[in-house]
C-alpha cells in the first residue's frame, strides 16, 4: 500500500512516539572510558590534539575513572604513558610503572569498576613497534611476532597481579591470545578476561593517539601486523581465531569506517563484541564542533548509535562520561 495510503510520517509526528519506536538505543552501561596513564601524582595535562582529554598520574586516573563510574559507566581501559623506553619494552611490566599503580589506585577508590588494560609495547619500545625487533631487521623493522610473545605475557601478568580485571592486547602479533591464556592461568588468574583487538586495521585515525601515548613508530609503519583496511574476510578469520585462543570479547578497530564489519562480526560470531571509536574519531568531531560546524553532542550520539546499530555491545569511546551524562538527559 504506497502512498496516500502509507505514510511513514505518521508515526514520526509525536515525540512520544519516535520514544516508543527507536530500534536501537545506546546506554552507559554500553561505554567504556579510555584513560592515559603516567608517573608522578597530583598531575593531570591535557593532550594536544584531543581536547577534553587528559594524562593522569594514578591519583588523578582514579578521580576521573570514580566521576565516570558514578555517571553509570561500568569500564575504564588503561593505557600507560611510560617514563622509560628501550629496545624491549621492558617498562612494560614493571609492577612500581604508572598502569600497575593505576589500576592499585584505581581499585581502592571504586572496587567495582571494571579494570581493562592495553596490553601491547608500542608505547614502551624506543622504536615505537607493538613488538620487539628481528635481530636482523636493520631497516625493515621487522617485528618478531614468537619473541614478543612471551613479553606481552609477561605485561598482562603483572597487570592481572595489580587487579586488572581484563586485559586487552592491541598488538596484533599472532598466537598472543592463546600465550596470554596461557600465562595468566598459569600464573592463577583464570578468572582475568581477555578482550582482544581481533579486527584491528592500520589506520589513520590512531594519528592523534600516538601523540598521547608517545607511541609512534620511528621509522616504518604498522601494515606488517595491523591489517589492511580493504580487507574483510580476513578480518572474520583473525576473529575466529581469536575467540579459538580464548578471546572473551572480540573487538573492531576503528569503528565507525568498519560499521560493516561490525555487523558482519555479529552476525557471525556469539562472543561479545566490542568497538573502539578511536582518536582520530574524536578529534575530528572535536575539531569540527570547536569551529560551530557540527554540534558535539547531536554528532557523538549519533555516532555512537551508529556503532551499537551495526552491532557492538562495548563501545570504547573518549566521550564515556559525557556520553553517559547526555544519555541520561534525553
Ligand atoms: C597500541 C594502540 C593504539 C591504539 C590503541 N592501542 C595505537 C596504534 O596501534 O598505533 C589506538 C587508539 C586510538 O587511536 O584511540 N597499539
């Protein structure tokens, strides 16, 4: 029946109603707040090309992630910003390093937040890789996917033995899921979860975050192990991988260019799924609304929704608290 019969604008005439009809509907509950973590205490900096986003001594880390809990946000995910780098990334798991005291501060203030952190070497390498070099890489910065292993193990351990409930390895590397499991059970933490990076693409939009973290590569870029964003068959066999390992939750990287991954991840797999809208996606629509030609809010809402549409049960965003506190005033 077209037209003057049907009139889908009917049902769109009375706010009540659009309430009552929306298919999709995102929540607190959905987010997960990102958070840089370095040395020191009392300190708090804000990050160049993120506005609104901060570095935080482990004090300051547990102040924000306790104001973002008490918004209804249920997750904060660390990442450290290390004071030392060398040629392994052996910052990484040092138990006195600003994750480890993080997630100690973070606890003792809000025992019921949940705690996942990054697991990966990039910030920690003075190379700037996920991994640790081939000993005859000389300019090609070929990374050793087999000898980073166990130090990726070795990071989420000491993250688990601090009360990290999750962790969640970015790096990419093959195998690092199962060496994870593996280590943590061994070490008596089968009760840590792992989320992992399954589907995560070389892409542009880290550009702002590698300045938060420090964690750009010197020379070289990350195509040998993050994936081409062409691609999306390989991306349901790195997932199904993944979840073969021991993966909890899988997540796609960045999330709103991947919409149709997500939804193709969903409808393949059971697990859970995360999605990380990443920096460069903040920094655009921050960038965009500090010059008045998008509104911030309408815009994060509507990209947020976007990625719960598409299919993702977490959403990792930089907006986790705001978010929360726009949701609630709808
Ligand atoms: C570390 C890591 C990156 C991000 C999360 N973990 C950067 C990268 O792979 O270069 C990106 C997050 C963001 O851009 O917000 N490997």
């Amino acid at each position: 029946m077209p037209y003057p019969d049907t009139r889908l604008r009917r049902l769109r005439q009375h706010p009540a109603a659009r309430r009552m009809l929306q298919e999709y509907r995102i929540a607190p509950d959905n987010f997960v707040l990102p958070l840089f973590v370095h040395g020191g205490s009392g300190d708090r900096r804000e990050i160049d090309a993120m506005p609104g986003v901060f570095h935080h001594s482990p004090d300051m880390a547990a102040e924000a992630a306790a104001e973002t809990f008490d918004a209804g946000v249920p997750a904060v995910l660390l990442f450290g910003v290390p004071d030392r780098k060398d040629a392994a990334g052996s910052a990484a798991w040092a138990e006195d390093g600003p994750v480890c005291r993080s997630i100690e501060s973070i606890k003792r203030r809000s025992p019921d937040i949940h705690v996942f952190t990054d697991v990966c070497l990039c910030a920690y390498t003075e190379h700037g890789h996920c991994g640790v070099l081939a000993p005859d890489a000389g300019e090609s910065c070929r990374v050793d996917n087999d000898a980073t292993l166990p130090l990726l193990a070795r990071m989420a351990c000491a993250h688990a033995r601090a009360g990290a409930d999750a962790v969640a390895p970015s790096d990419m590397m093959d195998g690092r899921v199962r060496a994870i499991r593996r280590a943590l059970d061994d070490a008596g933490f089968a009760e840590v979860a792992i989320m992992a990076y399954s589907a995560k693409y070389a892409s542009a939009f880290y550009g702002p975050f590698r300045e938060a973290a420090d964690s750009a590569p010197r020379a070289g870029d990350r195509s040998g192990y993050q994936m081409d964003p062409a691609n999306v068959r390989e991306a349901m066999r790195e997932i199904a991988l993944d979840i073969e390992e021991g993966a909890d939750i899988v997540m796609v990287k960045p999330a709103l260019p991947c919409l149709d991954i997500i939804r193709r991840a969903a409808e393949r797999f059971d697990a859970p799924i995360a999605a990380y809208q990443v920096s460069g996606e903040y920094a655009m629509i921050k960038a965009a609304a500090a010059r008045g030609w998008m509104d911030e809010k309408r815009a994060v809402l509507e990209s947020l929704t976007a990625i719960r549409r598409a299919g993702a049960q977490i959403i990792i965003t930089y907006w986790a608290a705001d978010a929360a506190r726009w949701c609630a005033r709808r």
